[in-house]
C-alpha cells in the first residue's frame, strides 16, 4: 500500500505533530508500505529555515524509507494570525500542485492541528482516487477562540462550515483523543468512521537517563530539584503560571533548593522573558528548542516536569505528547491541564494534578514532591509500566490497520524502490539532491 501524508510539520522540526507523523512512517515503511510525506521546508517554531535546507519550489530526500517532498511555503514565526493563515493557505496549495508529481497513493492522510492541510489532503485525494484520512489533533477553529485569537464571527462561521466539511467527507477520522470522538458525535458526524489512536512515546528514544552532568554544570543544577516545562510556549500554554509558582517559591523556606527549566520557543516566549526579568527570576533558566537528538539529555536534568495549558473547556479535551515522553523517561508528571489528560495522569498514578492557572496550588504540590521522596519513586516506577501502554510503535499498527481496513485497499498499489527515479520532465527526483 502506498500512503501519502499530508503534514506541515516534520523533522527536523522536534514539536508534538512532526514527531508523531514521523515515528508513524518509519513504523510503516517496516512494516514493507511505501510512504510519501508531503511537507514544508522546516522552519517551527521561529519561522527561520533550519540550516541545511532553503525554501525552493520543491525538494525530495530519504528519511528511514520514507520519500519526503519538501514544498515552498509562506515562511513566518508561530505568531500573528494573519500570517500564520497565509502559512498554512501557502502549504496547502503547494502540496495540491506537488501531488500528482508522486506515485498514485492508495489513501491520503491529512493532519491538523490546523485543518487547511486537511483541505488539502481532501482535493488530493479527490484528483488522485483515493480515500481522504482525517487525522484529527485539534479542534480547530475552536482552539482559536480559546486561546482568545479571534472571536466568534463571519470568518469563525465560515471556517467551522469547512472543518464540518472535512469530517463527512472523510473515509475515516483518526482521533488522538476520546473527547474528540464524542464532540464529533455530537456535532452529528458518523461515529462509525471514526477511531482512536492517542499520542504515545518512542521508547527506543524516550528512556531514563541519569541526569546529564556537563549540562548540570552548565546551568547550576547540581543539588538543585529541577522542575521544568519542554514544549511550545504559546499563548495556549499560559506559563505564566510557571513563573508565578517560581517567584513564590524562591520566596518561602528552603526556596533556593528549586530551579525552573522552560525549553522551547513560541509567540510567548519573550514576553516570557522580560517577565522573569521585571521579577528577577533567578531561578527561571530559558532554553532554545534543541535538536531532536538531543531532547532526552534535557529531560533528564528535571527532577519534575509540569504539563499546562490554560483553563477553558476546549483543553479539557485533549492530552498533551509530552505527557508520554514523561512516562517513557520515568519522570514524574505535575499535570496543569482539566480533564481526560488529568483522568490518565491519576489513572496511571504517574503524578500529581494541579488546577490550571493556579500557580498556588501548583507551587503546593512542588514542595509535597520535593518533600516525599517515596512518592517521587513510586511515581517514576508507574510511569515506567505506563509507558509500554502508548509504545509508539503499537499505536502505528493500530492507525496502519485502520488505513487497510478502508475498502478499496485491499489491492496495494506497485512499490516503488527508493533507488529508482522519474524521468519525465518537471517530475521530483526521488534521491536526495
């Protein structure tokens, strides 16, 4: 079976959505598929290409068997609604007018978290014969108006009329999470087409690790507990909160014993920062998002790691990636984040819940951690048995099987071996320039 995947993020870009689609493909491909990823020139999350690649009409490398095409795209830092629109519009038409280019697929897959790719998924897959995948990892447009980025109107109208849209017109709808699935159902879409894989860990990357000692050294963490926060720092994230909870701390007994690590980037990030400063948050160390291979020697400086995201409904809904890469590094989870993602915290017993936004209440269950080295232990111990439940290697058979469960995939298309290339003008070449 040929797969060609839609996704606007991909490695070497390190977020959530570019790590799932990756783990996913590679599984794919071993399991003897013929894969195609249709993406952007990797640029997430500050807008900048990364070194090594520039942003042309197309490009075609190899990455663990799967065919990547890079296409061009309207290139912008994950801030400003406006321009991240034309991002993702650009990606979207690009990968339209690049897709006839590929082999004939046997099923389209399109990811959100924005759903313009997904538009784009569905005319592939109409212009090539094939079925549509909705790959569902946000609710979207509804996570514009959570985060307060624009209110409800016209354009929010017009962009739910859409989002109805992809759903009944997919073959099937892969949610990442059961209240997706639900909401869906509510909203009148076919609870038949739809199913669930959630987000899971690479164990084979995602492991415990003795805490780094060059980088401990480098930042001041030796005898420090180490909390931390690796991830995008967007407006959905709130993490001021984090920076309330450190200022309170550093303030009570015994308060220069915590450190506080915030890894990443986002739209947030330098407001982020000039608040440290106004609190002089000596504390508080800022990170740059680091290259994939080396996110695990990060995630072993923390003694505690703390999952947010801001109190609305919306975020009741979903459950953070990270939350599994916690459980596969055996650290334990302060979990800032309301419903089904809280339910699986407390499930597993891999961590405590706070309230999100209540930076009192998380700089409470600190200290009870910091304070109760039994419990620390106890919870390493469960995310460890937890972990082999969201193996991310499982979870891509599961979404495998799904996609060759779809009639009219029974018959997969011709392989293609990676050696071989097109010659006809205008084709991609399917070597790596």
């Amino acid at each position: 079976m040929h797969i060609l995947f839609l996704t606007d993020n991909f490695p070497p870009e390190v977020n959530a959505p570019a790590s799932r689609t990756f783990e996913h493909c590679r599984e794919w491909v071993r399991a003897g598929h013929q894969v195609t990823a249709i993406t952007c020139f990797p640029n997430f999350p500050r807008g900048k290409v990364y070194t090594g690649y520039r942003n042309r009409p197309w490009k075609t490398e190899w990455m663990d068997g799967i065919r990547v095409v890079r296409v061009w795209s309207y290139i912008t830092a994950n801030e400003g609604l406006v321009r991240r629109i034309l991002d993702y519009v650009s990606f979207m038409t690009s990968a339209v007018l690049a897709s006839p280019l590929v082999p004939r697929p046997d099923v389209v897959v399109g990811t959100s978290p924005q759903f313009f790719t997904a538009c784009g998924a569905w005319a592939v897959s109409r212009m090539r014969g094939a079925p549509f995948v909705f790959e569902l990892r946000d609710l979207w447009p509804e996570s514009i108006k959570a985060v307060g980025a624009m209110k409800h109107g016209g354009i929010i109208g017009l962009l739910e009329k859409v989002e109805l849209f992809l759903y009944r017109r997919a073959a099937r709808i892969v949610s990442v999470t059961e209240s997706f699935r639900k909401t869906l159902a509510r909203r009148g879409i076919d609870e038949g087409k739809i199913r669930v894989v959630t987000n899971g860990v690479d164990t084979s990357r995602f492991r415990p690790l003795p805490r780094d000692p060059e980088l401990a050294r480098r930042y001041g963490l030796e005898g420090k507990f180490t909390a931390g926060y690796v991830g995008t720092h967007g407006m959905a994230h709130a993490l001021e909160t984090i920076l309330e909870a450190a200022d309170a701390i550093r303030r009570a007994p015994g308060g220069d014993a915590f450190r506080f690590i915030l890894l990443g980037n986002g739209a947030r990030k330098q407001a982020l920062m000039e608040r440290a400063g106004k609190l002089a948050l000596d504390n508080v160390i800022f990170i740059d998002t680091v290259p994939k291979e080396e996110v695990a020697r990060y995630w072993s400086l923390l003694d505690v790691s703390i999952i947010h995201l801001r109190r609305t409904d919306l975020f009741t809904t979903v459950i953070p990636s990270k939350l599994f890469e916690c459980m596969g590094m055996g650290l334990p989870v302060l979990h800032g984040v309301a419903g089904e993602s809280a339910e699986i915290v407390q499930r597993e017993g891999v961590g405590l819940v706070f309230e999100p936004e209540n930076a009192r209440d998380l700089r409470e269950k600190l200290m009870k951690l910091k304070a109760d080295d039994s419990l620390r232990e106890s919870f390493k111990s469960r995310c460890l048995e937890a972990a082999g439940s969201y193996d991310r290697r499982d979870l891509a058979g599961r979404m495998l099987g799904i996609l060759k469960a779809i009639p009219g995939n029974e018959e997969p298309a011709a392989a293609i071996h990676p050696a071989l290339e097109l010659s006809s003008p205008g084709s991609f070449p399917l070597t790596a320039p």
